[in-house]
C-alpha cells in the first residue's frame, strides 16, 4: 500500500504569545523533526505547530499570553472579506474550530447570558461609563424582560441590545479606553473577591480581580479587558473541548491545546493583539447568542472504529472520539498504556494526520513500520488500517485528526 504511511516534518510558528524556548512543548515537537542544524533559542517564543490534510488543519497550540478577541467569518463573509482585503484575509473559507485541553486551559467563549452582562454594568463602573449611563440603563431593562419573556421577539431584542452596548466599548476610543482601563485595574486589585460585587454564578469576583490584573500586566490598556464581562470565562481540564462555530467570540488565554478547524487563515481580530484590528467587521458578524457555556462544550464519546490488543484492554488504554457537528473534521485521542499496548485503527474514506504529544512506540501501516515519539507526525492514506503500539514504561498518547469523504452513488 504504497504512501499510506508517510513522517511528516512540520514547520513551528513563533508568534508573542507562545511559551519561550524549551518551556514549549511546540519547540519540542520540531525539533524532534527539524533539520540538522535547528537550535531552539531560550528568549525565542514557540506558539504552534501546524499540521494540514486536505480541507482540514491542525495545530498545537501553546500559550503563554492570551490569544487575541476574534471570531472567524462564515462562508458568505469570508469569501466577500477575500475579495475586499486578501491581504488580511487570505482565504475564502470559513473557520469553525475546535480546541482539545492538552494542559489545564483558560478561554473566554460565547457571550454571557445576558442577566450576568447587567450585573456587571451595575457593578463595574467603568465598563458603564464605557457603555454610558442611557444605554447601560436601557439594556438592563430589556436583559430583565427577556429573562422572564422567552419568546423569539424577545430574545431577539436581547440581541440588539447586547449588540448596541458590545458596539460602544468596542468603538470607544483610545483615551476613553485608558481612563477605563486604569480605573478597572486599581478597582481590580484593590477589591480582590469583593471586585464586581462578588462576581456571578459563572465567575467569582477573586478570579475576575485576577484576570484583569493579569491581562493589564500582558496588554496595557486594551477594550479586551471589558470584553471578560461580555463572554464566558471557562477553564478546561485535559481532555475536555469547545467547539466553535463560525462567527462565534472567543479568546485563548492560557495553556495548551490541540486545535482543529476548517482549512483558513481568516481572522477577525478587536483586541489583545498588535496585529491588524477590524472592529467594525467583528461587531457586524457575531450572532450575540447568549449561552452558558455548558451549551458549547464537547461531549466525548468512546471511539469504536479502534481495537485494543490484550495488554491494552487489560491496562486501561483508551480511544476518545471529538466529533463536531460538521463534516469536514474530527479527532481522536488515544493514550496507549506502558509496554506493548497496542490499538489497530480501522480504514477510514479519507486521509488522517497522528502526532504523538508523549510517550514512544511503533506504527505500521500494511508491512511499513516506523517508529514513533513525542513530536512526531504521520500522515495516514485513505483505506488504510494503522495499527501503533506502545513501548517503554511511559504512556504513549497521541491525536489523530481526519477527515472522511463522503460516497455518494447515481441511480440512472
């Protein structure tokens, strides 16, 4: 079966908010492929290794400052973006992703139901003087009818309040935003688990305090920090994933995740970033759904196109299914335990990319066998069975992301 088996080198992205030198788990996953030669410097920033099959791509992402206020456009947005400023959006795709907690993980994901976004206008006053007192004042009404009113009209007008209070802090300008920023942050730190009347539900005010304290230090003055009473703050253990539609708000914090999406490079960015900035495209794409965040974390299910040799049944291997409501992608992750844990991974009708994030083994395809470990990649051909097995006394874990084709066939 020739090429079904085939080591990938892949290349490593440097951006600021990436881990420095051997901190990085990225620097360490090049370098187990990188040409002769490749140095990994200890002041030098390590954030992704991208790894790419056909429409669909995945990265490794490690995080040591936050990833910018963004969304992804949709199709229809992204192909008119394309045609408008290919430089800044050089794709005509849309981007829905998903992100798999490697390491214990921060984000901000969704907007916040919208009872918490008045709490906070109420409770934060420089967010409200961002907003203005009328329009503060306004939303809050409306958040208070459409928690008692669940009706489509009513949700709607949630929407277009939330959408009018979203627009001013995001198109406040740069004085406006440092004065609020340098108030919020002394309230912050000076309050401590008192800072926004405590908090809601969803975020205590102590683990508010310190977000605001420590994206000030990473960022300065920035509309980000008043983006954190419009979105959900979640925290992912390893293992545990969000899926992210298009046009969905978002903001990677910290730590270090697998990340698979659609194939593009389309961002829509408004803050915690020096890199281009489109306010007014971000403000006019996001749905302004309000959700908690329960609504947009992934439930894994067991992966039953595997099978697990003797040692591996018997130690507690495992093969965990990611699958999104989409087509284009889905991902596994499969942790081999020490010494001869084997798992066969059944044919697919499409391509699969594995990365190995710890341990060393074995893989084999047909009577191709090759070895395997940590950073390393491999691509799978279509209609192959791969088959890996564990060795030393570590575990061997990995990520294989994939893509089937669907078989259409054509009665005449």
């Amino acid at each position: 079966m020739p090429h079904s088996l085939i080591q990938l080198r892949c290349g490593v992205n440097s951006y600021d908010w990436g881990k420095k030198g051997i901190d990085s788990c990225a620097a360490r996953y090049a370098a187990a492929t990188a040409p002769a030669g490749f140095l990994i410097q200890s002041d030098q920033p390590y954030a992704e290794v991208s790894l790419v099959e056909t429409s669909t791509q995945m990265k490794l992402c490690f995080g040591n400052l936050s990833l910018s206020i963004q969304a992804h456009p949709d199709k229809a947005l992204a192909k008119q973006l394309h045609a408008s400023d290919p430089v800044n959006y050089p794709d005509d795709n849309h981007k829905p992703e998903m992100a798999i907690a490697i390491t214990p993980f921060e984000a901000l994901c969704g907007f916040r139901p919208l009872d918490e976004i008045s709490h906070f206008l109420e409770h934060v006053p420089a967010l409200r003087s961002l907003v203005g007192q009328e329009e503060a004042t306004t939303f809050q009404r409306i958040a208070t009818t459409c928690s008692s009113n669940g009706t489509d009209e009513a949700k709607q007008q949630g929407k277009q309040a939330l959408r009018k209070i979203f627009a001013k802090v995001m198109n406040a300008d740069e004085d406006q935003v440092q004065s609020a920023s340098e108030s919020l942050v002394m309230s912050a730190r000076s309050d401590g688990d008192r800072f926004t009347d405590g908090g809601v539900a969803a975020t205590s005010g102590e683990v508010l305090s310190e977000l605001v304290s420590r994206l000030y230090d990473q960022y300065g003055a920035d509309r980000g920090l008043f983006v954190l009473f419009f979105t959900n703050y979640v925290t992912l253990a390893p293992g545990e994933a969000i899926f992210l539609r298009a046009d969905d708000i978002h903001a990677y914090i910290s730590g270090d995740i697998a990340e698979c999406m659609a194939t593009s490079d389309n961002v829509v960015r408004a803050g915690f970033t020096a890199r281009f900035k489109d306010v007014p495209t971000l403000v006019d794409m996001l749905t302004y759904n309000c959700t908690p965040f329960a609504e947009q974390q992934m439930d894994p299910t067991d992966y039953d196109d595997v099978g697990f040799n003797a040692k591996g049944r018997k130690s507690g291997s495992f093969a965990t299914l990611y699958d999104p409501p989409i087509g284009e992608f889905a991902v596994a992750r499969c942790v081999l335990k020490a010494n001869g844990a084997a798992v066969t991974f059944s044919p697919l009708n499409g391509p699969s990319i594995i990365i190995v994030t710890r341990g060393m083994g074995t893989i084999s395809v047909g009577s191709t066998a090759l070895k395997l470990k940590e950073g390393y990649v491999f691509f799978i051909g279509a209609s192959a069975e791969c088959a890996v097995c564990s060795q030393g006394d570590g575990e061997l874990e990995m990520y294989k992301a994939f893509c089937e084709v669907s078989s259409t066939s054509t009665t005449q």
